[in-house]
C-alpha cells in the first residue's frame, strides 16, 4: 500500500518516468537488463547481499561480510556469463557497473579493478600483461596502488620509497632484481584502498635507483605482498589496516612498509622505461599515441567519479524528496490541514537544485566518458590526436571531478539536514551515504589541488587568443567554447546580457552565454594577475601561489559552463532521438533551475564588469522562485526515475511506497541494545548506582556543613 501523499505526487507528473529510466540506462534493454541483474543479487539465496543489518555491524564484521560478498558476486557473474564476452574479465563487461550498483555495498577489492588493473594495462608491455592479467582475471592476483605515503600525497616527487636495481651477481635472482625499501618512517604507504589486509599484489609507485645509483624518479614495480597459497605476508612486508575512519570503513584503506623486499627486475612496469640486466636505464621509444593512451586510460578514473556522483547525489535527492513528500510540518490556512515539507519554498530551493545536479551531472559525466574512449579509439585504430586535446581532456576531467564532487558531497549532507532530526538516524540512510562519499573530493586529487591543472591548461588558450596564434587547434576541444568571449575580453569588445525581460533571461541559451563570459573573464583575471605580479619582480612561484584563490573561481566558473552546456547538449540530443516533447519540458526546467541558482548564489561575478544589469540581477531570485514552482509538480517522478530500488536505497525515510514510520521503528526495535531488558548496562552499573547506593548523598538528614 502506497502512502496516499505519495501516490498524488505521482500521479501530478506531467511526463513518463519510465522515458527518462530509459535514457539514464542507455535504452531499454538495458534497463530491462539492470532490473534483472539487480533481482538476482536482491534475491540470492544465501542470503550474504542482505544489508537490512549493516548499521548493527562492527566494521571487522562488515569487512568479512563485504568480502563474502565480493566471493558470491564473482560465483555469480561467472553463473550468469558475466565477462565471457570480455574473455572472462568480469571486470571489463559492460555489465559489471550494473552489478557494483546491485550490492550496494562497498567492497574491499574496489582498488583491483578501479586502478590496479588499469595500471596494468597502461604501464606493463605486452610481456608483463599475458603474464598478469589472466591472474587478475581469476581473481588469483588481487592488487592495490600504492602511491600515497604518510609524509606524502599529491606530491609525488617526495615519495621516499625507493627502488634500487641489483645485478644478478649480487642479487643471485636472474636478470637483476630491484630491492624495494621504506627507508623512513614518513615512507610507508598510507591509505590505499585494498592494501591492508586484501590485496596480495600491490602497484608501488616508487623512486627507481639504477645500476649506476642514479634517482631516475618515481616508476611503477608490481610487487607481491602476501603468499598466493596462504595469503600470509612475504618477507620483508609489512601490512595492515589504518584504523577506523569517518566513512568507507568496508574497505581496508591500509599502511605497508617494504624492509628491503627483492622483486624480479622484469616486476618494473616497462612499457615506456626500462633497465636492462645491467641496470642501465632508457626510455623506450614507443609511438607517441601508446603514451597518449595510458595517460587517456587514467584520466577515465575521473569521469568514473564525476559519473558517480550523479550516483550518489541521485540517492540523497531521492531520499528527501520523498521523505519531504510524506512528512508534514505546520498548518494551511484552514488550521486543519498539515503542510508536506516539500511545499515550502526553502525545503524547495534547499533541494530541487541538487535534484537538477543530480541530471546535469549525469549528462556531463557521460559526455566526459564518451570524449575519453573516442580519443583513446582513435589512438588505438592511430588516427591523429593532438597534445592540445589531450591536455585539454585533461582540464575538463580535473575541473568537473573537483566540482561534482563537492557538489555531492555538500549535497547529500544537505538532503540530510533537511530530512530534520530524522535524517540524523542511521535507517535513514543518509549518515552513511554521506561518510562513505566524502572521499571522493579527496581521492585522485585533492579539490583544491585540481584547480591548479584545470588553469595551467587554460592559460594556454588565453595565451593562443591573446596572440591571436594557434587557436584553430582547440576547435575540437571544450575550451573552445571560451573563445568567443575571450576574443571580447581581450581584443577590446565588451559582452553584456542581452535579456529584456525575466523571461528572456531565463532562457537556457541566454544562461549559457552568462556562465561562458563569466568563466573566460575570470580566467582572463587570473592571467593578469599572474603578469602584473611577475612585471612587478614577483618571482613566478609567488605569483602562481598569489593566484590560487582565483584559480579556483575560474576553476568553478568554467566546470558550470561545461555542466550546463553539457546538459542543454543532452536534452537536445536526446530530443530529437529518445524523449518526447514532456520529457524534454521537465528537463529543461532542471537545467533552468540549475543555471537560476547557481547565478543567484554566485551573483556578484556576473555584476563586477557590469555583464548583468542592475536590474537584470532583480530578475534572477524571481525567476529561480518561477524555475522551483516548475519542478515542484514532477519532483517525486523525477527521482523515481532514477528507479532506485528500496534495496539498493537501503533507507526507511525514502521508501517507495513512504511507509517511513513503521519502517522507523522496526530499525530502532532490532538494535542489539534492545535486545534484554533491563537494559546491558543495568547489573552492575545503574543497579549500583540505583539500588546499591553508590550516588546516596551522606549527610542527607543532617545539619549543613556551612
């Protein structure tokens, strides 16, 4: 039995549900497919996909608990054929996200597929790989990455770990060996996921010293950890778990110090270095697309992540809005009837620009992922690609992972906040969304890190448009998209917002061109800044550090073009392909919302050089008041098309039928502290304070010692 408030949403939603499943699934096979896999993995047998006791369960417990079901997952893929297609790789099927997304549950070999096997293929020759993957393939090698250190992270020019080649004369190990050594304390890997008490193999990124004692930098050297019989550790390893943390406590984040461990010379990755037997170092000479491809491998980490946090944003949004659906706070008029939450116009515009967010940052992680693997095609098949479009991949990948994920991470913690004292319980769901994602504006570089990367790209294109020389190579590229406002900029024009009225304002092509002027002109900014203080006898590293702050505005302002760009590029993409003229409408609205409110929120970079008006700056808080009034009829259809299950949910506040209360309490009536009565801590601790006196005041009775 549905709740009777949220079957009225659902039945007020101006377009279909199931259009927009489809078109978030790829299709709908595919979406037939995703249900399919998720009953099966809902429904196994052995009962280990159960999540119902998660929040009861010690994190020794849930690790041995996740790994049973890591065992399970791989029995089943193999049952249902998973990975045939990819010569048994599970990990390469297409459908594998599908069924990472059906556990909903962390697993403790993330890392394996995530970056150890990738590794593997963009930095291991072709010798290394037939040698390795098939045991990654049969989960008989299970690895990690081993680059961050205690003393060291995004620096990875300070790894102390060092790799140091010893001949086979005095090594006795044929062809040479290198010795991998943690020679401080501040050396020990520290933090990489899978490492400490799963992986058997992990990737050690470390500093290569060769035959002739030269540092030649950090390189990669697969070195074995724990015994493939046994699991017990090698000698010289020494490995374990870094203790609990606020989040993502399934996986065993570890710490592994190397006490002068031999590995196999041919253990150093060496598709593009290599030593020889003698310890000499050289580079290899290989086609400047195989470098490409690796670095385009890596890089689609980030759109992995920027992808999930549409994921995850779509979870805290979808828990809300129904939540806010069902719960009642206050009166009408009348003085009878209580008000849904999700009428108010601060729960509205606290929570319907992340639903939009959510949308626009599936758009863009999409788009992102598709460039990746077009870019890496045509290197594989040696069509031409450019430095510039790699590095400009790299910019937009950097620039939307730091931005989505800050987005989510402060977005699900506010979907938390707005379910009230409610949204505080562990049931609810969102506790643990919220710790477990807050890794993510950390992991593969740091948020305020990124910007950094995101600017030294981009002031490449300044430079080029400034000098009015070599633009014509970023036309296949995002940042093209920056030109023409920063011809104006530089070359003397000056842009304003051509709106005439709220309506015209309000229209996606005319945010479009604000969030582009804004992103080239702070970009522009920094560009100036970075001149003025070096022709004023700034050294550059002082100039570059100056500018920090305004690299990250830039850094922001040009992710909100990409996003928005992106999802005007999708809705009319899949316009003319997919969706009807409803469903285009309800997205379409999103992304006005979107743009509204970031304008709102971000208004004075749009006043500062007089783009927007005096009194086209009025205009916005209305129209984004309008933009909230449009979503507010579709917003439980709108997260009910992202067809989370209760299951994968795993929430009693966001329950499709919205029986929330029952739910509720049946979470609080199974914790272990109810189990016997008088409560564990009654005999001896209150039966001593109560019964047996030990809070009696002894001079009751008597005179004051005063």
């Amino acid at each position: 039995m549905v709740n009777a408030d949220l079957q009225r949403e659902r039945n007020r939603a101006t377009f279909d549900p199931e259009k927009l499943t489809n078109l978030l699934d790829g299709g709908a096979q595919r979406t037939e497919r995703r249900r399919f896999i998720e009953q099966v993995f809902e429904r196994d047998p052995t009962g280990v996909f159960d999540n119902s006791d998660n929040n009861y369960l010690h994190r020794t417990d849930r690790h041995i608990r996740a790994t049973a079901k890591h065992v399970r997952m791989v029995e089943i893929c193999r049952k249902l054929g998973i990975g045939d297609e990819c010569d048994g790789m599970i990990i390469d099927s297409e459908d594998f996200p599908l069924v990472l997304d059906a556990i909903a549950d962390d697993l403790p070999t993330a890392l394996h597929w995530v970056m150890f096997v990738p590794n593997i293929v963009s930095l291991c020759d072709e010798e290394q790989q037939k040698e390795w993957l098939p045991l990654c393939r049969d989960w008989k090698m299970i690895g990690c990455y081993a680059q961050t250190e205690v003393g060291h992270g995004s620096n990875v020019r300070g790894l102390e770990t060092t790799a140091t080649f010893v001949p086979e004369s005095k090594s006795g190990v044929k062809g040479g060996s290198f010795v991998i050594h943690s020679p401080t304390l501040t050396s020990g890997k520290f933090w990489p996921g899978t490492l400490g008490r799963t992986a058997n193999h992990a990737m050690v990124i470390a500093r290569l010293i060769d035959g002739e004692g030269v540092d030649r930098g950090v390189h990669n050297f697969l070195v074995p950890l724990r015994s493939m019989e046994d699991h017990t550790l090698l000698p010289g390893v020494k490995t374990g778990d870094i203790g609990p943390k606020i989040g993502y406590n399934n996986m065993d984040n570890g710490f592994a110090y190397f006490d002068n461990v031999t590995i196999p010379r041919r253990n150093m990755a060496m598709r593009f270095a290599t030593v020889d037997e003698q310890g000499k170092y050289s580079k290899k000479r290989v086609s400047a697309a195989a470098s490409k491809v690796a670095y385009i491998t890596m890089m689609q980490v980030r759109a992995m992540i920027v992808i999930g946090s549409a994921k995850a944003l779509a979870v805290g949004t979808t828990i809300n809005v129904r939540y806010s659906a069902v719960r009642k706070q206050g009166y009408s008029e009348d003085g009878k009837t209580e008000v849904q939450i999700l009428d108010y116009k601060q729960q509205q515009h606290r929570i319907f620009p992340l639903l939009a967010a959510s949308y626009c940052f599936f758009f863009t992680g999409r788009n992102l992922w598709k460039k990746l693997k077009s870019i890496e095609e045509r290197l594989i098949k040696n069509k031409p690609v450019t430095k510039v479009e790699v590095t400009d991949i790299h910019a937009s990948s950097s620039a939307l992972k730091s931005f989505t994920t800050t987005v989510a991470a402060d977005g699900i913690e506010e979907c938390r906040k707005a379910c009230g004292g409610h949204g505080f319980l562990a049931c609810s769901g969102l506790p643990e969304l919220i710790n477990s994602y807050l890794q993510s504006p950390t992991v593969e570089g740091d948020n305020h890190m990124l910007p950094q990367q995101v600017i030294k790209v981009l002031l490449k294109l300044l430079q080029a448009v400034q000098s009015n020389s070599g633009v014509e190579a970023y036309k296949t590229c995002d940042s093209y998209g920056l030109v023409p406002s920063l011809e104006a900029i530089l070359h003397g024009g000056h842009e304003t917002c051509k709106a005439v009225d709220q309506g015209s304002l309000s229209d996606l092509s005319t945010l479009l061109l604000a969030f582009r002027h804004r992103a080239a002109r702070l970009l522009a900014v920094v560009g100036q800044q970075i001149n003025e203080d070096v022709m004023n006898g700034k050294p550059m590293q002082t100039a570059w550090n100056n500018a920090l702050v305004a690299m990250a505005k830039a850094s922001r302002a040009y992710s909100l073009f990409l996003v928005l760009r992106d999802f005007q590029q999708g809705i009319q993409e899949e316009g003319r392909n997919v969706l009807g003229p409803n469903e285009v409408d309800v997205l379409t609205d999103l992304a006005k919302l979107f743009g509204l409110y970031w304008m709102e929120k971000e208004i004075g970079d749009f006043l500062e050089d007089g783009y927007l008006s005096a009194k086209q700056a009025k205009w916005i808080a209305a129209s984004d008041l309008e933009a909230l009034d449009k979503v507010r009829p579709n917003a439980v259809a709108l997260v009910d098309a992202r067809d989370i299950s209760d299951f994968r949910l795993k929430s009693a506040l966001g329950r499709y039928d919205g029986d929330v209360y029952p739910y509720i309490m049946r979470a609080a009536e199974k914790d272990p502290l109810n189990a016997v009565d008088p409560g564990p801590a009654y005999d001896p601790e209150l039966r001593r304070l109560i019964h047996g006196g030990a809070g009696a005041y002894p001079y009751s009775g008597t005179a004051s010692r005063l």
